[in-house]
C-alpha cells in the first residue's frame, strides 16, 4: 500500500497457503529451516528476532520451498549469561 515501504518485494504465500502446496518431506525441511534459524540465533548469536506472527514469516515457491523473514525491527538481544541460563 502506500504506507509501505520496502527495500525489494518478494512474492510470499501464507502459511496456510504455503503448506498447502508442500508434501510431507518439504514441510519438515521448512520446519528444520525455521528452528536452526531461530536457535541458531538464539544460541549462537544472541539475536532473535521478537515479531513472530504469519505475517513476518511466510514462504516462497522457488526451486524448492523456502522460507522469507520479515520486520527485524523488534530484536531481541542476549547477553552471554542469558544463554547460558537458557540452556540449563
């Protein structure tokens, strides 16, 4: 609309949507894609980013199902002692 702005548009599916058009393989690699990036942030990074809705992640149709991340404008940032006290 116009009280969007955005750097380039990439052309998404809901998540309803998104599923729908994917087999059983696909959406378990999705759903192995989706927990790396957030643990991998997490954990390794200390970053996450705080706005997760269906509207910030949705899906692609490319070659092979794949994920678009949206707004990383809510991060959340760890300190070393708050991973560490996440893992325990």
């Amino acid at each position: 609309t116009s009280d969007v702005l955005v750097s380039e548009w990439i052309e998404t599916y809901s998540w309803a949507d998104g599923l729908s058009h994917v087999d059983l393989d696909a959406r378990r690699e999705l759903s192995d894609v989706l927990l790396r990036f957030y643990l991998d942030g997490l954990f390794r990074d200390g970053l996450m980013q705080a706005d997760w809705h269906p509207g910030n992640v949705r899906f692609t149709r490319e070659s092979r199902p794949s994920i678009a991340l949206f707004d990383f404008g809510s991060v959340c940032r760890l300190s070393q002692s708050e991973r560490v006290a996440l893992v325990r």
